[in-house]
C-alpha cells in the first residue's frame, strides 16, 4: 500500500501534460488516420464510404511517387550538406577553449532567434538571377548566365541545410564533448597521426551524435513547408506543399489526410532503417 500511494503524486503531476498531449495530439492524429479511409466528400453520417482508395489513388499516380522521392531526396541531401557543414564546427568547438566555444555556440545559435520566413527571404534575395550570388558571379567572369538558385531543388536544399545547421552542430558537439581526450594523446604516443586518430577513435566515437543530428535534420527536413513553398515553389512540388495544397486550396480532406500519413509512415521507416544499419555496422559497440 506504501509503495502504490508512493506512485499517486507523480501520477496526479504528469495528469496535466498527459491531457495536453492526448487533447491535442493524440486525437487530432486519430482523426486525421479516420478521414484518411474515407472516399467520399461526405466525412461523416451514413453517406460516408469507408475504404482504401485514397492510398491506392497515391500509390498509383505517378505525380504523388515522384513528389513523395523529391521530399526524401531532398531531406537526404540537406543531410549531407549539413554534416559537411556542422562537423568541422563541431570539432572546432570540441578542440577550443570555454570563452571560443561560448563565442561559437552563440553564433551558431543566433539564427534560431530570427523567423524562418524572414531568413528564407534573406536567401529568397541571394538567390535572385539578379541577385547577390549571381551578380557576384557575373562581375568575376565564372559564370556567362545566370544560375538556376531560386526556385529549384537546390534552392531548396540551401534553405533547409542553413535553417537546421544549428541542430546537426549542437548534436555532434554534444558526442565529442565526451570523448576522453586522454585517447587521442594514447594513440599519438604510439605513432598515430593526427589523420588516423581521427578515423580510428573521433569519427567513431562521435558516430551517436551524428546519428542523433541527421536524423533530426531528416526528420525535420521532411516535415518542412515553408521554405520549400517560398525557395522551391511550384517547381519543387514536396509533399508537405502537395498535402497543404489538398486540404487548404483544393479541400480534399481525406485525401490530403491519406498523404500525410504516408509522408508520416516513410519519415518514421527511412528513420529506422537508417539507425538499424549502423547500430547493426561494426560500430554497433559505440551505441551500447
């Protein structure tokens, strides 16, 4: 008896938060995976039809496919184009001392202030044909013409590896912060070189942290809607756009619900696969 009214207040403490989370998240989704099987305009009443065509409609046209494959393929690239960007950083920040560091985290940090709209259109003004970067080209004699930037998958990719930089930094450094460094000077007394302990004991003990950084930055990057509306537009139809135009231009409810879960479904699948294989890969140790 001791022991369960010992549970009671904890319980009653996280009574609140549950509420929230099931009020506003846990039923809106149930109802969105509701709508999803409905293939009639009537969403509820006897006239409601319940059935898989929605699903069977996304898989068989080839427009939601190939968005669906532009979204992944462009989560992918910000990826990467991220961990090239965030890992130097990273590493920089885990060799210097506090005060750099405090310095470097705060400039890393210092874009979350600002709204993503507002650093989009910062990039939306870079991009231009007659924009900075392409002015710039022009006047050195690198570039005839201006670059497609704008309005393309590069454009995207720009805007979403900029906006998500932070969380791909902030997640490696956390793992290097933890290595010994005692291991780095063990394997320089018995002639490493600086290149080879990096390969043999940061890359692999920092592997966590990178796992944790682009499985954010892919989660988020697949989800994403404004800056592929504003630096992709209608050249780059992913599906976070395709969904939004569904249900808010076109209101198609049940269908627009159908390619959210789907969207929701590969998110989660691209996530699991891509955490198994290398905690499966012959730096399994490094997870345990």
């Amino acid at each position: 008896m001791k022991k369960r009214r010992s549970w009671v207040p904890g319980l009653l403490l996280l009574v609140p938060i549950l509420l929230f989370l099931f009020g506003f998240f846990v039923v809106p989704m149930l109802y969105i995976l509701y709508l999803s099987f409905i293939s009639t305009e009537n969403l509820s009443g006897a006239d409601a039809v319940y059935s898989l065509q929605n699903y069977i409609t996304l898989f068989t046209d080839s427009y939601y496919l190939n968005s669906l494959w532009i979204t992944v393929k462009i989560s992918i690239y910000s990826v990467i184009v991220a961990l090239l960007l965030g890992y130097p950083i990273a590493l920089t920040m885990a060799k210097s001392s506090a005060r750099v560091r405090a310095i470097i985290t705060l400039l890393i940090a210092s874009p979350l202030l600002v709204s993503i709209v507002v650093r989009n259109f910062g990039w939306y003004l870079l991009l231009l044909p007659n924009g900075t970067i392409n002015s710039f080209l022009l006047n050195i004699g690198i570039i005839n013409k201006p670059l497609n930037l704008l309005f393309s998958e590069l454009g995207v990719v720009i805007g979403l590896s900029n906006a998500y930089l932070p969380f791909m930094v902030l997640a490696i450094v956390t793992s290097l912060y933890n290595i010994d460094p005692s291991l780095e000077k063990a394997s320089a007394i018995l002639g490493a070189s600086p290149m080879r302990s990096f390969f043999s004991i940061t890359l692999p003990l920092s592997l966590p942290g990178i796992i944790s950084g682009s499985v954010l930055v892919f989660s988020l990057s697949m989800s994403a809607y404004v800056t592929p509306a504003l630096m992709g537009g209608a050249n780059v139809p992913v599906m976070p756009v395709v969904v939004y135009d569904q249900i808010n231009n076109l209101l198609h409810w049940t269908f627009g619900s159908a390619l959210s879960y789907v969207l929701l479904a590969t998110t989660l699948l691209s996530v699991f696969i891509f955490t198994r294989v290398f905690e499966k890969s012959k730096f399994k140790e490094v997870f345990r």
